[in-house]
C-alpha cells in the first residue's frame, strides 16, 4: 500500500490537525538552503538582544519531557514521517580510521538509504538522505562519488572538534574545504567565547568564518553540553545567527552530552524570534546520540510545533547521524512486513 501523502499530527492544545507533507521523492538538486530561502546575510551585533536572553530551565524541561508522550503517528503516518527524516540526514562519518573505501561506500548508501523492495512496497520511486558528512581529506573523495546525485557534501572545520588551533588556520581549513568542492561547512566556535561572556569575540570570530565559506552555507556548531547553561545555548545561538551563521547546530557528536530535547528547544525557539525580528529563516541541525527512528519523530514533531511545516523539508533541518538511518530502515520493513529485522542487515555500506 503506498504511503499516504498526509500526516495527522496533533499539536498542543488543538484539535488533531491534517498537513500535508510532499513524499519525499524529489532530489536531483542539491538539497540547500538558497534553493528556497533567501540567504542570511548576518547582522550588526545588538549586545543588548543579547544579553536580554533568558532561559527558564525548569520550565524549559517540563515542555521538553512532555513531547515523546504525547506525539505519537502510527502505520502509513509513521512511514511518511520516517522517509522525511531520512530526507534530512546528513550521513556522517568522522572517525578518525576514515578510509576512501568507507566514505564511498557511505555515498552509495546516501544515495540509496532504503533498499529497493521496501520502497516499492511504499509505492516511493526515489529519496537520498540530505547531505554526506565528513572531514576535509575525504571531500574529494566524496565529491566524486556523488557525482551526478544532487547530494552535497559537508565537511567538519575550524579545528573541529575542539576548535583550538590558529584562527588564521581555521579560516584557511574552510577556504580549502570549499576549493576542495564542499558545499556545506560544519565550523565549531570557540566555546571560552561563550563561557566568558565575550560575545564580541565569538560574533568576530564567526562573522570570518562565514566570509571564508563565501557560496558555501555554514552551519556553526555551538557544542551545547560544554556551554554550561541554556541561558548560554541560546544567546550563543543569537550571536551565531548574527554573525551569518545558515544554521546553528548543537554539537559536534564527540561531547559527553550532544543533542538534548531541552537544548533543541532553545535553539529552535531562537530561531523563531530572529525570523519574526529578520525575515531570514535559519536552519537547525541536532547532532550526536539520535539513533532511534521514534527520536527522530520527536524532534520533527517539535519543529513542526514550534516552527512550522516549512522547517520540516531538508534544506532547514537536518539530522547529524549514521545509525539513524539503519534503524529508520528497519521501522520501515517492519511497515512493510509486519516483522523486525535484525539490524546487521541494513549496514551503512
């Protein structure tokens, strides 16, 4: 039975409402965000927004522990989902024993998420996964691999992940990612910026990098579990969408705590407050320890209730994973067969 083109999500004290939401078909372009949007140019840095941040831990965590359980999408509104969490992946290998033999076999499944006899089952032609991710000395050989499938390649920067070395270095690092073909840059900021309460520094320090990536987007990566507070998470978030940033993103998957429902909420609700004060839509990435296809509906679900449909397509929101995807996988065969797999057979490559 092909999967149904609308998914019914009820949202917070509302009767369920019906969206539609496009099958996730469509992908001969790279999946980036001037396909759509107007591209944010930055701002002067407003010291005083800042600094009037605040952020109410408890209540904050409340919300944010209330989500799982009360947003729930069965059957065919469960496969519909999934496939646009699939369609947000940015499918990432940063290891440090990467070898070309790993990355391409990373692309050829990026190209491919779902095996071809379930997508049938779901009546879907085609879908890839948002973006491949990885280091720099392994863009080329992603690039080539992906050639012809409209999928772009991001690589990590600026030192990543500790984001310690040079300046000077970290920006010569993005100018040689982009000479290298990325089309998208995960930098990390300085988090003592963040810790110090030297927004000037860390706006500076962005606003660089940012002209360094020129047409390629950035996504500024605020490593969320070393920040030390929410209040922190999100007047980072600002400074980072002031200084040009096309997406903020929590962590770099190598921190102790990554992505966290409370975090996300954060950042997301930042994201909202400089759209109304902007006009410029910026994108968010959650990233590290999302593993689970029902995690992935969980954050969906809060983009759409906190921001909309229009953060629920690729080029606004992405998902930074690799074991995501086999599990989403696995959900999806469940669907189609009514049994589980075992996991070893949906590998990444």
């Amino acid at each position: 039975m092909p999967v149904a083109l609308w998914v019914h999500l009820p949202t917070s004290g509302q009767m369920p409402v019906t969206t539609a939401i496009q099958t996730p078909t469509v992908t001969n372009q790279a999946q980036l965000p001037q396909v759509a949007e107007p591209r944010n140019p930055g701002m002067e840095l407003d010291l005083d927004w800042v600094r009037r941040v605040q952020a109410n831990t408890s209540a904050i965590e409340r919300r944010a522990a209330s989500l799982p359980g009360r947003r729930s999408v069965k059957k065919e509104y469960q496969a519909a989902w999934l496939l646009r969490a699939i369609t947000c992946i940015d499918l990432t290998t940063l290891a440090g024993d990467d070898t070309a033999g790993r990355v391409r076999r990373l692309c050829a499944k990026a190209a491919n998420p779902v095996r071809r006899d379930i997508l049938d089952a779901l009546g879907i032609d085609r879908i890839t996964t948002g973006a491949v991710c990885v280091y720099h000395d392994m863009i080329e050989t992603a690039v080539r691999a992906l050639n012809g499938t409209g999928i772009p390649v991001a690589a990590v920067s600026t030192g990543f992940p500790a984001g310690l070395s040079p300046l000077h270095l970290r920006i010569e690092e993005i100018r040689e990612s982009v000479k290298a073909g990325a089309e998208e840059i995960d930098i990390v900021i300085s988090r003592r910026h963040v810790l110090t309460g030297n927004w000037q520094a860390l706006y500076d320090e962005t606003k660089a990098m940012r002209e360094a990536c020129g047409e390629a987007h950035m996504k500024a990566i605020l490593a969320t579990g070393e920040l030390g507070s929410l209040r922190n998470v999100a007047r980072a978030s600002y400074v980072a969408m002031m200084g040009g940033s096309d997406f903020i993103k929590t962590s770099t998957g190598k921190e102790s705590v990554n992505a966290t429902l409370p975090v996300t909420l954060v950042m997301i609700r930042a994201i909202r407050d400089f759209h109304a004060r902007t006009g410029y839509r910026i994108g968010y990435k959650p990233a590290g320890g999302i593993s689970k296809a029902k995690d992935a509906i969980t954050y969906l679900a809060m983009m759409k209730d906190e921001l909309g449909d229009r953060w629920l397509q690729p080029d606004l929101f992405r998902f930074g994973a690799s074991s995501l995807l086999s599990d989403i996988e696995r959900q999806l065969e469940h669907h189609v067969t009514g049994r589980y797999s075992a996991l070893h057979r949906h590998a990444m490559g």
